[in-house]
C-alpha cells in the first residue's frame, strides 16, 4: 500500500553538532518518494506544529540542504516543550489537517515518548500515519543505542578539552575541575579519558552521576592525588547527586532554577564548579585552584566534530524516510554495532525507548567511584 500524503521533520531538545545532517538526510531521502507530495519542517520542534509554523523544505535546493546540513545546532529551531497527551492531540490535529502522513522527530528520551503519544493518537483515529523517531542526543542515554548521534562530537570536544587542560596544569601544577554536561548519564564526562596516554595524565579523578558523591571523600580523593602527582586533573558531572539522590548542586546553591521539564538547571551555571573548588580551596587550604564549566560549548562546538558522528546522524535520518515510506512502519531507530568499527541501523519499537534512560555500566566505573575502568 501507498500512503500518499505529506512529510514532517521537527527537531527537539538541546542542538548538537550534527543534528542538521538527520534533518537533512531525512528531507532528501523522503523527496525521492512519488507518494510524498511536499516535506515540511516544523520552525521551533512541536512548538511550530501547533502553531502551523513550517517552512517548504521541497522547495529548497540540494546544494542549500547539503550545505545547512554541515552546520551546528538545529536549524529548524529547537523546543523544550513537553508535551503532554492533551498537546500531543493537537499536534496530531494539525498533522491531520494538513494530511501529514509521515512525521519524524529528531531528540532524545522526551521526543521519542512525544513521538510515541502522537503514534497512538494517530492509531486510536484510524488515522493511517508513521512516526519514526530519529536518535539525537550528545548524553548517549538512549537505551538500546550502542551511542547516539551527537555523542561521538561532544565526547571528541571533551577529550580535546581534556588534553590542553592536563598539559596547562602539568606546566603549572595545581588543581583543576573540568565540569562536564549529563544529568543521569556519565557518558560525555567519562570521555575526558580517552586521551590519557601516560600513567599520570590526567584527568586523574573523574565522577559520575551514576555513583552517590561525597564532599568529604571527594577532598581526601584530591588531597591523596595532589600528593602522588604533586597536581591533580578532576572530570566531574554536572549531575553528580548525593546519597538521597538530590543533584549536589541543590546542597551547595541556595536559590536553584528550574527548566521548563521542571528538571533542576545544571548548565548556564559555574555555580558547582566554582563551589567545589572552594571546598578545595578552603579545607585543603590549596592555593592554585581553578575551574571551568563547559556547558553548551560541548552541543555544537564547530571545531572538532567527528566524521563518523556525522555521516551517522546523516544515515538515521535518511533510514527514516526507508523504514516508513518503503516498508510502512513506525518506531525509533537505534545504532547497533556490528564489528570494529561498523554499524547497523534497526527500527525499535516506540514504547521500548520512549522516556527510558540508559547509564553507564557498573563495570565502567571503578571501585571507589572515582575514575572509569
């Protein structure tokens, strides 16, 4: 069966360096298609589906996409909206109403489950519509995704970061914290290691989200480091949480904010870093202590991004066009590794990954908790 109709591609959540090649791939694949009688994108993710913002993106030229596809961060413009059944309703409305027959979303763990409520809107109607989520996310906490696309920029960005920063405090020794993004997954700040080639490089502490924080083992950690290596090099998350499982911000900030998920901020803020280092500063009575917040540096930094997270987000979107046009179905694709180094591309169901995140493996994170294996 053919289902004629037009194409949606929105994008969502925080931009990352490679976002647009999904966007892109999505779009030039899906204007192959006879069925498919226009291609819009959605200004502002579902934001600009309600309020019936799209621009033609059959009109533009290849060579146009082609070139805003090597741009960082979303092009269509991103949203933090999320939406509810009642919003995904009147998403659905207006899809109907303009007979959208293929939606995709590109985001992470809220727009796969946005995705997954339109689905079953478009089902319970009779309605006939696929909806495919397509991965983006630079916290690779996608279950079922070997990575995502995003990560594999970011996590290059991090390293890079990390090695100008262990040779600045190898030539003056002291201590420093490099605060890195992720809320429950430590992913992107473990990737602060995959540089470290001598046996007292650092980042000699790196902590986790995953693991329960102390302050006063974390200063016996720097104080016991500093003393080995006569400097000490520290990866830390920004959502490293204490015991009752409360992000150590929140013990450290007296005024917090709060985003529009109602999600405590961890980035837009040096507050954790700066804190940390006055503990250091004050009870290990160190003088040389400084650091730095990476913050949305790491989304769509231009300046290092990985060629292989861009022709994998540029295949994820393109397989989005494959899975619903020529075989007529819905779900969220995921990246499989198959070999060293290859991938394959495989269509999950939405249910399996919507609202579901992945973390690091306990067998990645040392017995202290203080470093990756």
């Amino acid at each position: 069966m053919k289902l004629e109709g037009k194409v949606v591609i929105a994008q969502g959540g925080g931009p990352t360096a490679v976002i647009n090649q999904s966007l892109v791939g999505a779009a030039l694949e899906a204007r192959k298609f006879s069925q498919v009688s226009k291609v819009y994108g959605a200004v502002h993710g579902v934001q600009g589906i309600v309020n019936e913002d799209f621009l033609d993106l059959t009109q533009e030229t290849t060579h146009n996409l082609e070139q805003v596809a090597m741009t960082p961060s979303s092009s269509l413009l991103s949203t933090r909206d999320k939406p509810d059944k009642k919003y995904c309703h009147e998403i659905f409305k207006v899809l109907k109403a303009h007979n959208v027959r293929y939606f995709y979303y590109i985001g992470g763990n809220d727009s796969s489950d946005t995705v997954r409520i339109v689905n079953e809107e478009a089902n319970s109607s009779g309605y006939e519509f696929r909806a495919i989520h397509i991965p983006k996310t630079i916290d690779n906490d996608l279950v079922l995704n070997d990575h995502t696309p995003g990560f594999g920029s970011a996590a290059r960005f991090v390293t890079q970061a990390f090695m100008g920063a262990n040779l600045d405090n190898r030539a003056l020794p002291g201590v420093y914290l490099g605060v890195v993004m992720g809320r429950h997954a430590g992913f992107l700040t473990a990737s602060a290691s995959i540089a470290r080639k001598y046996p007292d490089d650092g980042p000699h502490l790196i902590y986790l989200p995953e693991r329960v924080f102390s302050l006063d083992k974390f200063l016996k950690d720097v104080k016991q480091t500093n003393e080995k290596y006569g400097r000490c090099v520290i990866a830390i998350s920004e959502g490293i949480k204490g015991k009752d499982g409360l992000p150590i911000i929140t013990k450290l900030v007296k005024n917090i904010e709060h985003d529009a998920h109602g999600n405590i901020q961890l980035s837009g803020t040096g507050a954790l870093g700066d804190l940390l280092a006055k503990e250091i500063r004050d009870k290990l009575k160190m003088k040389r202590v400084r650091s730095d917040t990476f913050g949305y540096l790491q989304r769509s930094f231009l300046g290092c991004v990985s060629d292989v997270d861009q022709h994998e987000a540029r295949e994820v979107g393109e397989k989005a066009a494959h899975f619903s046009i020529w075989h007529n179905m819905d779900g969220s694709i995921a990246i499989k590794r198959i070999g060293y180094y290859s991938v394959d591309y495989e269509l999950l169901p939405l249910g399996a990954v919507a609202g579901k995140t992945k973390v690091m493996p306990d067998n990645f994170i040392n017995a202290e908790g203080n470093n990756i294996t």
